[in-house]
C-alpha cells in the first residue's frame, strides 16, 4: 500500500495488487479503493473516479458475505464481478491468511472465504 500512495510510477500496479490482497477483510478493501479513487482523481480519469466511487459503497459488503471475483484488480474498466487470475506470489499470501480462492459453496464465481475478517 506505501507503494500505492507514492509517488512512484508504478502506483498503479501496486494499487492493483493491494486489491487483491484486501478483498476478504471489509475495511482494507474498502481503503484500497479509496486510494484508487485518489489516483484517479489525480489522474483526473472520470471513467475510474466513477467506477471506484461505485466500488467504495460495494466494497464492504462484498467482503462480508464474501461475494467478489478473486483476483479482479479492482479498476473501474474490469467488470466489478469479473474473476481474474491470481499471481502465485499473492495467492500463497491469502492461503497463509487462511483464505480459500475458489467458488463458493453457493456456486458463485471467485469467491473467496476465511474465518476472521478483521485481516492479517
């Protein structure tokens, strides 16, 4: 997330990252997209100012009832139930948080489950 809010180019990507990361726990998720809205309100991109707008009020339920798309990267111009991969490197990180990648009992699509929300 320190890489998300500098002033680095690679911001973005990080932000990305971070969104993957965050989905299981309501507040980091919900964060993430705020630091994503910052992003694009300094980019002055309307397209994903009012995408992550949207998001920020999802975002929290989302994770409480565990229905989002594992590995979506969280932009405004990836559908916001659009399962994506996950890197190998950020999936070892949720399985060691206790998250199980996959769908749900339920049959949704990408969702991922733990037993402690309040994040690693």
């Amino acid at each position: 997330m320190a890489t998300a809010t500098g002033p680095t180019p690679e911001r973005r990507a990080a932000a990305e990252r971070a969104h993957i990361l965050s989905q299981p726990w309501p507040w980091r998720h919900t964060r993430t997209h705020g630091v994503m809205l910052r992003l694009a309100m300094r980019d002055r991109d309307l397209v994903e100012i009012a995408g992550q707008l949207v998001r920020l009020v999802v975002a929290a339920p989302g994770s409480l009832t565990g229905r989002y798309p594992d590995g979506n990267t969280g932009r405004a111009r990836v559908g916001i139930r659009t399962p994506m991969p996950v890197p190998a490197d950020i999936a070892a990180l949720l399985a060691d948080a206790g998250v199980r990648l996959g769908p749900a009992d339920d049959d949704t699509p990408g969702r991922a489950t733990t037993t402690d929300r309040s994040g690693p």
